[in-house]
C-alpha cells in the first residue's frame, strides 16, 4: 500500500470514529433536553393528556345530562304554568 492508500484509510477510520461520537454526543444532548423539559413540565403542573381526556369526556358527559335536564325543567315548568292558569280560571 503506498503512503497516500494510508492516508486516505487513516482519515476514514477517523472520520468513523468522529461519526459515532458525533452520534453518542447528539443522544447524550437529546436526553439532556428531555429530561429538562420533563423537569420544567412537572414544576408548572402541566396535565397529562389522558388527564386532560378524561377530564374532556367528563365534561362532555355533563353537557349532555345538562341539555336533557333543562329539557325536563322546561316541560316542568311549562306543566306548572298551565296547572297555574287553569287554576286562575276556577
């Protein structure tokens, strides 16, 4: 092998090497940042999202029975207003 073959060899096993430190350091950085995030997220007491889903379906839920409720309160009232006038009447 001439000197140059060497060379060139050399700087690609360098370059390897670099390559899967590069990519470690880049994993290391990542983890870093998520953990910090992590960190940040649970000081401010940021809700989970299934939390927040399960607290949305409640609220859906209560909606509904709301709307049935006033339904049920208006026909009430509605009957209590005709027993009233007929009442009136006699």
């Amino acid at each position: 092998m001439s000197k140059k073959e060497f060379l060139k060899e050399d700087v690609l096993k360098f370059l390897g090497g670099t390559s899967s430190i590069l990519n470690a350091l880049v994993e290391e950085i990542e983890e870093r940042i998520k953990l910090r995030v992590e960190k940040v997220i649970s000081k401010f007491e940021i809700v989970t999202k299934s939390e927040f889903e399960i607290v949305f379906s409640m609220a859906q839920e209560s909606r509904k029975e709301n709307t049935i409720l006033k339904r049920r309160l208006d026909a009430l009232e509605k009957k209590v207003k005709l027993l009233s006038q007929k009442i009136n009447k006699k």
